[in-house]
C-alpha cells in the first residue's frame, strides 16, 4: 500500500519540553502552556447552510479548545473519537491555493461509517497528525459530538451537556487542567509547512493524492456558497479567472483522465459546470451523462497568477499521449485570447484547456 510518511531530515522544534508538530512551529519566543478552555455555547443552527444543505439545529453544547504537545495529540484524538456512535459526517480544511481565502473547507452531508474515518486517520496520520497544511475531524448529531483538528493540531470539541462529563475524565487522564489561556503555536508568530516525504518511490503518495482521495472517500463537498463569489470579507468578487482540474474515471478501468482549463465564471458552480464541458469536449471520447466527473481543483486566480499559469503553459513542451492528440483533434474547443493585465474579463472566456494525465 502507498504510504503517507513525514520527511526524516525535518527537525521538530521543542521548548520546555512542549513539542510542536512539525508542519507548524513558532518564530519567535514563547512559553507554550497545555491545556484547555471551556465554555458553554446556547442552542442555535436550524438554517439553510453555504452550500444549501439544511443541518438540524445544534443543541446546547460545551466548547473545549484544547492544546497539547504534539506526541499526545493522536492519543488523545482517539481517545475523543471513541465517544461517537458508529457513523460520522468527516471534515478536512486544506490550507489551499484560491487566491482570495486562506482554507478550503470541506465536509461531507453523508455518514461515513466510523471504523472507516478511524482507517483512514491511520494511515494519513503524518498529514493530519503533524502536516501544518491541514485539518481534519468529525461530527455527529445523535449524541451531538463535534471534534476538530486544525492546521495548529490545536482540539477542538463541541459536545452535548450530557457528555461533559467523559470528556472531562479524558481530558484528566492526560493531566490536562482548565485555563484561561492554553498557549500552542498560533499564540505566537509561527510558519506552517508541508512535512509529507515525496521521493518519487512508487510506494508514496504525494500530498495532492492524498486529498483528491479523501475527497472521494468521505465524499467531501466544498462547503462554500457556490451561487456567490465572495473573499474571506464577503465582498462580492464578481466575475474572476478560475483554474480546475476535472477528473473522468472510466467504465472499463483503464486509468482516469484528467483535464486542466482556466476560464472566467460568476461563481463556484458556473466554473465548475464550464470546465466539465471543457473536459469532455476535449477529451471527445467521454459523456459527462455516462461518466462521471469528479472536480479535483477549483481554485480562483489574482490576474498575476493567470498570466503566470498561461506563460508557464506556453513556454513549456509537453510531450502528447496518443488519447491527447487525438482528442485534440477532434475538438472543436477553441480559446480566447489572455486578458491584459487590466482588461475586462467576460464570463465564458476559456484561456487554457489541456490534457494532464
């Protein structure tokens, strides 16, 4: 099986004997403290989410937000996870590449069996464990249970009154005490790296693997409103440039195609509709009605970042596969022009569609 291992040669960085995991770490001094904060959050929730499926109202519940140095975090995550019931809806934040919010969140809105989540946490743990690019965990409804991993490996935990108590024991058995201000690395000035070895072996999975299979997986979905184009203030974006990746598997098991383009779109689900229609006129050979597609990336681009993509895309000489050529071929695809710099953008422009794999 494909491993999911952390680099040998990076070094962890320890003060006090508080270790910090090693995709994120402090730059500047500080007095790491373990522990946790409590508090008690009112029922609320009942409303139509981002993505425009409906959650059921979140019940009173209490907030534990707790830091614990880094060899103890996987122990204690699964001594936290025992405490749900046999079926979960899995989260993962990927710190990604959109050019107007830091995190891509995901979640799924179908219940994954927990012995799966539990597989799955097993053999990633170097990336949600120690990898400072992603955060990861689970919910529930009946009881209400929520825990969280973030990209600091700093715990969250919602959880209904009824269950305080346990969480509480737990929380002992680790010699962790209540605070006013536990102290992990975002108390301080900190970097967050990937920490995944990538040697090229045939039996490691690079990072980019590791998400498009967990998307799969625990059927993820990008819990962002994809009728709107908003940055992380809510400002409205309007039409921006867009780069996806958009993958077709086939019937007959031969390997998956994947299908790069960069074009403008009002929002998440215009260019995501586009670039299948890309792809499949591209490839000429796939219905996206028989052949499912599967969105890999949905990033947008600052006009910087287009430019860069369409100069790196010209400049480079690419070796064709035969699928590639004949495909090429027999599209009708035919591409804008780049925009300037400062140029107007028109939705269903389509600057860049190529054959990836």
């Amino acid at each position: 099986m494909p491993r999911c291992k952390s680099d040998p040669s990076i070094k962890r960085v320890e003060v006090d004997g508080f270790k910090f995991p090693l995709g994120v770490y402090p730059v500047e001094e500080m007095t790491p403290r373990a522990g946790y904060t409590m508090l008690f959050e009112p029922a609320d929730g009942g409303e139509e989410t981002e993505t425009g499926g409906e959650w059921e109202e979140w019940p009173d519940r209490y907030v534990f937000d707790i830091v614990v140095s880094a060899e103890r975090v996987e122990p204690l995550c699964r001594m936290l996870f025992s405490l749900m019931p046999g079926r979960v809806y899995p989260i993962l934040d990927v710190l990604g590449q959109d050019a107007y919010r830091e995190i891509d969140p995901y979640i799924s809105y179908d219940l994954l069996g927990a012995d799966r989540f539990l597989e799955f946490t097993r053999e990633y743990r170097d990336l949600f464990f120690e990898d400072g690019m992603v955060g990861f965990g689970a919910m529930c409804e009946d009881p209400f249970f929520y825990v969280f991993v973030d990209e600091h490996k700093i715990i969250t935990v919602r959880a209904q009154p009824e269950l305080k108590e346990r969480i509480e024991k737990i929380l002992a058995a680790f010699d962790l005490e209540e605070m006013s201000e536990p102290a992990g690395a975002d108390s301080a000035a900190h970097e967050h790296r990937g920490v995944l070895l990538d040697d090229n072996s045939p039996d490691s999975l690079r990072f980019e693997e590791i998400i498009e299979s967990l998307k799969d997986e625990w059927r993820l979905l990008l819990n962002v409103d994809s009728e709107k184009n908003l940055d992380e203030e809510g400002r409205d974006l309007g039409i921006t440039p867009w780069r996806l990746v958009v993958r077709f598997d086939s019937e007959d098991g031969s390997p998956s195609a994947y299908v790069e383009s960069a074009l403008a779109a009002n929002n998440l689900r215009e260019a995501e509709e586009a670039a299948v229609d890309v792809a499949a006129r591209l490839l000429g050979d796939v219905d996206p009605d028989t052949h499912q597609p599967s969105i890999v990336i949905a990033d947008r681009l600052s006009r910087e970042q287009l430019s860069d993509l369409l100069k790196s895309s010209a400049s480079k000489k690419r070796a064709r596969t035969k699928r590639a050529k004949e495909a090429q071929g027999a599209s009708t695809l035919s591409l804008d022009p780049a925009p300037s710099e400062t140029g107007t953008i028109k939705a269903g422009e389509i600057w860049l569609a190529r054959v990836v794999s």
